[in-house]
C-alpha cells in the first residue's frame, strides 16, 4: 500500500480523505454491530479504490501535455472506470444501509396498525388528551389531576340483555365448552383480581351465547410453549367455526374486565403501559394500587407464535383479540386507540360480535371432529381451587355431543393437557399443575387415558380417538 500512497496527487488525497474519513464517521455512529462491520469491511476499501482511480484521472493530461493526450487515453479510461465502479458501489453501500434502517423502523411501527404513535410519557398522554394539570393541594399523578372514578356511563346493551343466559344449558347444548374464568384459580392474581377476571369472562361467555352466533366456544384453556407441551399459561376462550368454503376459523380472545364505564378511555402510554383517564372530566383515574397505570404482558404474543405450527397442521385460519368487556352497569370503555404487545387488537364485545357475524359461518354441525381434537384436549378439566376451602369435582367436556365418527387416533400435533399433579405442589408457569383425582381405573364409565365420559357400547373414546375396554 505504501508505493499507492506515496503516488497520490492532491485529487486522490481529498478524495481519499472525504470519502474514507464520511465512510469511518458513519460507522463509528451506527448502533447496529452488523451493520458497522459491513460499512468497515465494505465502504472502507470500496472508498479507496474509489480514490485510487480518481487519483490516476488528472495523470493522463500531465504525461506529455495536451498534444499527446491521445496516447494516455487508456490512463483517463481505467481511472475513471474504477472511479465510477468503486464510487457507485461505495454510494450503494451507504445507502442500502440507509434502506435497512428505514424497513426496521417501519417493521417496528407495523405492529402498531390500530395505534399509530405511542405517547411514550404521561406528560405526552396529558398534552395530547387535553387533560387538567393539578391544583395545589389537589390529588395528582406526575402534576396531572387523579380522580377516583369516571362518570359512569351508559348500560351495555349486549351485557344487559345477555344477563339472563343459563351457561349450563349452553354447556349441555354442545355449544360451550369448560368453564370460564376457571383458569384464573390458579393464577399469582389476589382473590379481588381473580373475581374481576371471572366475571369479565363469565360476562363474554354470555354475550357470545346470546348472539347466537355459529361457534363453539371453549374456555380456559392450556398455553403452549415453544415445544407446543402445554403449560398453565391461561388461554380465556377460543371461538370455533367453519365457513361456507369449509375454512375453520378461531378467534383466541383474551377477556379483560378493567375499570371503568363508557367515560373510561385507555390510550397506549408505551407498549407495555396502558393509562386510563375519565373523558368528560380529562383527568387521570386511580386504579387500586392509586395509580393510572395498567402493566401489560407478551403473553397473548407469545402463545400466537406458540399455537402458530398447530393451527397450520389443522389448517386453522386464526385471529388474536383482547376483549374489553364491560366492568358493570356502566358501559365498556373506549380501547379504540389500544394495541396490546405483539400487535394484538383490542376490541369490544359489541365489535368482536360484529367481525364474526361478518364471515359466512356454516352451522355448528359442519365443524369437522379435529377441532374438537385440538381444542377440547387443551380445556383445563376443572378448576383448580388449593388455594380456597372449595371441594373438587370433575369437570369431563362433553365433547360427546359434538362428534362425528370416532377415530382410532388422535393427530401427534394436538396439544394435550397435562397429567394431573398432587394439589399440594406449587403452581408454576412452565408445569401444568392439577389436585389429585381417583385413578381411571376406580371410574370405568371413564376413559383410562383423557377422563372422557363413555357410553356403555362404544369400544374408542370420541375425545382422544383410545380404544377402550
């Protein structure tokens, strides 16, 4: 390298210097590891050679003057091809890396389709909500004004004319399955917690029923981990159906039951952080820790890419939701600008009724009996309730009333729950625990391998497709 240095005139040191010097400069300022050794190993030496032909340009017209420029023709042509190939790889260069960064911000911003800029401070969430900055002396959060409650609201149409639903009859129908809000027995959440939960899904489970719309319902399911075992990580409700082209359809809904009436707004502070604020008051309610926050987890995310494999095996078209459902007589609160974590959607029960009745949904009778394989093996049996002086009793899905023609086996890719565990071992989120139960073999009106209610005269189980004694 020393002879080419030496060799270079003014042109190809100011060449070598602006475009090595701006090259070295971007990649001392890119964050991105990969992208930085790519601008070193490829925009460095690209700017040399760049500057090496320009630097053989001006040679062509000081050898012998202008009168025998003819004969150094060769000289300008090499030096200005090498400029030019260098030079318009070396720009590429830059800017591919330029492109990289915009395709990663747009992938980071696509996930936020329903809420296009999060505030990312509760400063921000004030000024762009308009809300009262408070007064000396006056309950506040961060100088923004705290209060109690919102304003109330307005009854839910569906919830009230849905309050009068008989679950059970439901369950002894065919149409729904397990027990919503059972999942929450076992969850870290107080019995305060866990009460508000149930109820916002017992509440959509009665919704769904009265719209008398073409899905089966399941609730309270087992999560999947990455190697698709089931684990106590809960799925509140999956809806069932099969449209007129006989494609099967689930929507994954996670029912939420926040505070709050139709005067409630909740907003994204960040990815993770929701806040909630009375509209017509525009200030900042408490929640019971005295904050206007709500912690939000990856969970709904992390099962979506879980179930994924599954759901393709069983050529199971799918949709993930968070569900508003209303806290009381009051009405739902407003999501319409809310993104759960992962890019879920959140939705009303009003909406998420609306968006089924909008596919073409055969009758229930079409829905072929693998489905009822995949998610009526991953209903949590019954509610596991150590933790409350409640005795135990089986739960067994009647799947029964919803089969076609039994199969001897079941597809290796249904997810199956897991064996039931001593009552008195903690509950942990990577190991489906269940309290003890009499052995198979104590109940013979059971099938021994899932706990599947069996007639007299059938020789397999219609759940788990295992032949029976």
């Amino acid at each position: 390298m020393e002879p080419f240095f030496s060799s270079l005139n003014t042109l190809g040191i100011i060449a070598l210097v602006i475009s090595v010097g701006y090259t070295g400069l971007m990649a001392f300022l890119e964050n991105n590891k990969k992208y930085r050794i790519t601008l070193i190993a490829v925009g460095v030496p690209l700017a040399v050679i760049m500057s090496f032909g320009i630097n053989y340009l001006p040679k062509g017209l000081h050898q012998g003057g202008i009168n025998t420029m003819m004969s150094n023709l060769g000289t300008l042509f090499v030096g200005g091809l090498v400029a030019l190939i260098a030079g318009g790889l070396w720009v590429a260069t830059l800017g591919l890396i330029n492109e990289f960064h915009k395709a990663s911000k747009s992938s980071s911003s696509s996930s936020r389709t329903n809420n296009p800029s999060y505030s990312g401070s509760l400063e921000a969430v004030g000024k762009k909500y308009g809300l009262i900055a408070a007064m000396q002396g006056e309950s506040e959060c961060e100088g923004w004004y705290l209060i109690d409650h919102d304003n109330s609201g307005d009854p839910d149409p569906l919830l009230e004319a849905s309050r009068n639903v008989d679950l059970e009859h439901e369950r002894e129908c065919g149409y729904l399955y397990g027990d919503p809000g059972s999942g929450l027995d076992s969850s870290s959440f107080d019995d305060t917690a866990v009460q508000s939960g149930q109820r916002g899904e017992s509440n959509l489970a009665k919704i769904i029923s009265y719209s008398k719309l073409e899905v089966i319902s399941f609730w309270s399911l087992y999560g999947l981990n990455e190697e698709r075992k089931p684990i106590n990580a809960d799925i509140d409700c999956v809806l069932a159906g099969i449209d007129s082209q006989h494609q099967v359809h689930a929507w994954f809904v996670d029912a939420k039951n926040y505070k709050g009436g139709s005067d409630t707004k909740y907003v994204n502070m960040d990815v993770k952080t929701l806040v909630r604020f009375s509209i017509s008051q525009r200030a900042l309610i408490k929640g019971a820790d005295g904050k206007p926050y709500i912690h939000l987890t990856w969970n709904m995310a992390k099962q979506k890419a879980n179930w994924q494999s599954t759901l393709t095996s069983y050529h199971i078209q799918s949709e993930w939701l968070v569900c508003m459902t209303p806290a009381g007589h009051n009405g739902t609160p407003d999501v319409s600008e809310v993104t759960w974590p992962g890019g879920i959607r959140v939705v009303t029960p009003e909406q998420l009724v609306a968006e089924i009745r909008s596919v073409d949904l055969l009758s229930i009778d079409n829905i072929p009996q693998n489905v009822f394989e995949v998610f009526g093996s991953s209903v949590k049996m019954r509610a596991i309730r150590e933790h409350k002086n409640v005795p135990l009793t089986p739960d067994v899905p009647r799947i029964t009333q919803k089969t076609a023609t039994p199969t001897a086996t079941v597809a290796e890719t249904a997810p199956q729950p897991a064996q039931a565990s001593p009552a008195t071992v903690e509950p942990n989120e990577n190991a489906v625990q269940q309290p003890d139960e009499p052995e198979p073999a104590a109940r013979p009106n059971y099938c021994p391998n899932c706990g599947q209610k069996l007639e007299e005269t059938t020789n397999f189980c219609p759940n788990c497709g295992k032949p029976v004694a």
